[in-house]
C-alpha cells in the first residue's frame, strides 16, 4: 500500500505557494554520487543521532555523521557517499531513473499497460540479470531492500512504497493510479552483480492507465507548504556547483515538532526533474539541528524546474510535502 496519500492535482496546486530556497539543479548534482564529507554536530542542544541497526538488516548504513547521500545511478551510484567530479564541480552523466536497464540489471514489470484508473492496482515486477535471471540477493538500505516511487509524468500523485519480494524474484505491491495518463515508476535498490559487487541503480518504466488525460501544471514556488496538517517549511539556497544545506521544518499550531525516525532517518527526499523525470532520493543528516529541523545537503549544477518530494512521519502516520523548485 502506498506510504503517503495520493492527492488530487487540485489539492496539490492549493497546498503549494511560493519556494523560498531555489534548489532546482539538485537531481544532476547528487545523481552522480560525489562525497560530501562529515558533518560536525551542533552542540549539547541536538537529539541524539539515529541508533545505528543490528543484526540482520544491518546491510546498508550510513555512518554517525555522514552527510546525505544518493541511492541510484543508471548503472551504480554511490551507497557510500563517494563519486566522481568534474572541473570540481559534480558530474552530472548520471542520471537516475531514465533507463529501464543498466549493464547490470533490467526492470521487467509484468505489466505497463492499464485498461482504467484505479485505486488499488496490483503491479508486479522483477529485476533481472542481463541474462534474464530474476534478482533474490537485495542489500537492506533505509529498513527495505526496494523502494518503489511512483509519480505521474506531469509530477502529480507521488508514492513511496514497499513491494514484498517472493522467493522466485518476483515483487509484488499495489499501486494507486486513480488517474487516467503515463506515470513513472523507479525501482531503487542495491543489488550484486555477477562479480559479487553491491550496487546502488535506480530504474524507471512508464505505466500507461487508460482514459481522457489533461496535464496539470505546476504549482507555484513557495517556501511552506500543507501536509497533513502541518505547516512544512524549506530554508536554504543552493547554489550552482555548490553543495548547500536545505532545511525541512515542520510545525504544528506554529510550534516546531520533531519528525520521528522513517525508513532509517528523519526524513527523505525524492526529487524530480521536470522533462524526462530524472531522480534521486537523498538521505538527511542522522541528526535534527538544535531547531528540531532535518539537514539535507545539495548542490544545483544546472538549471531548470523540479518537483522535491520530503517524507517524514509524526505520530506513526508519514505524510509528503512537495515543493516546486526553479533553477533561473
């Protein structure tokens, strides 16, 4: 099921208003996986950092103090905060999401084609080997093995969701695709290739749902946004080829509140890229600043218009503020 409810694109255009940090270029910038260092805590005032995990899911983990980092290249990326730059700037080739195969692995969806929209739509997948075999050995990043993000390709009804992995390699979840239209679904996961290596890819399908389909536009930019109640509000100005911070926070009755841990930190962020669609889901600082705000840390190489999707949760229920971003 999905993780965060799906809104109506009017809902949407209501619960956004003016950007207050431009952050636009993010996706290029983080896709490549370059290192961004450690960050240094605040002072006696800052919550404890997140336990780290034990046992069997302690696969993947992110080390106290790394900063974020990003989880899906088109053939690898960066589970580890490294990677590659250019002229000191990032490198921008690799964007996640915009292939359905890497050399490593391919996404194969039982299906890409739906009659009618519908609000629980069974879809099931596999990742394969570039011989065909199915996938079974999936490294646990952030408490799943893959995380399945799905959106519409005018960047309406994002979802965040977990499908359940069978023996045989096949995943299986439900979606809601409640609208007539093409949407994007990313499969990001880190997996071992033949060499015994893990790596990090994001891969992306297009679904097509059946039925009179009318683009949305996107709303305007603006610094606060509605989400479940809460006003959630983005501070910080990234700059081109810079790497700088983004603030989430988030308020009740306009007093600041502390998002509880999700999927392994207090938040995540999933930004899109207007066009084609490129992705990237970044992980925050392990720990909230002494404002109980969440610390992500990017960079806009580039410019354009992006969707930036930050999911945390409170009181057990996760909610997603979306943001329109601009690059001028």
């Amino acid at each position: 099921m999905p993780d965060t409810e799906i809104k109506p694109a009017a809902a949407n255009e209501r619960a956004s208003m003016r950007l207050l940090g431009i952050v636009g270029g993010v996706v290029l910038a983080v896709l490549a996986g370059f290192g961004l260092g450690r960050i240094t805590s605040g002072g006696p005032d800052r919550v404890a950092p997140l336990p780290a995990a034990t046992g069997a899911n302690a696969v993947h983990t992110d080390a106290p103090g790394v900063a974020a980092h990003v989880h899906g290249g088109t053939s690898g990326g960066s589970s580890g905060g490294t990677g590659v730059t250019v002229g000191g700037n990032p490198a921008a080739g690799d964007v996640g999401g915009l292939v359905v195969s890497s050399a490593d692995f391919r996404l194969v969806p039982a299906e890409t084609a739906f009659p009618a929209p519908s609000g629980r739509q069974p879809f099931r997948f596999t990742v394969q080997t570039a011989d065909g075999t199915p996938v079974t050995d999936f490294a646990v990043v952030h408490d799943k093995r893959l995380h399945l993000i799905v959106v519409r390709r005018d960047l309406f009804g994002y979802q965040h969701v977990h499908p359940e992995l069978a023996p045989d390699g096949t995943w299986s979840t439900e979606l809601a695709l409640p609208t007539a239209g093409v949407w994007r679904a990313y499969a990001d996961f880190t997996a071992t290739t033949a060499a015994g290596i893990q790596v990090a890819t994001t891969l992306g399908v297009d679904l097509s749902v059946g039925g009179d389909y009318l683009a949305s536009p996107l709303p305007e930019a603006t610094p606060v946004v509605e989400a479940g109640g809460f006003g959630v509000e983005l501070a910080g100005t990234p700059a081109l080829g810079s790497v700088q911070p983004m603030i989430f926070t988030v308020r009740r009755g306009g007093t600041a509140l502390a998002p509880e841990p999700y999927l392994g930190a207090y938040g995540h962020l999933v930004v899109l890229r207007e066009g084609d669609l490129g992705y990237v889901h970044v992980h925050p600082e392990d720990q909230l600043t002494v404002d109980r705000a969440v610390k992500f840390w990017l960079a806009a190489p580039s410019r354009g218009r992006y969707r930036a999707f930050f999911d945390f949760q409170v009181d057990g229920v996760v909610h997603t503020a979306a943001y329109t971003i601009t690059i001028g």
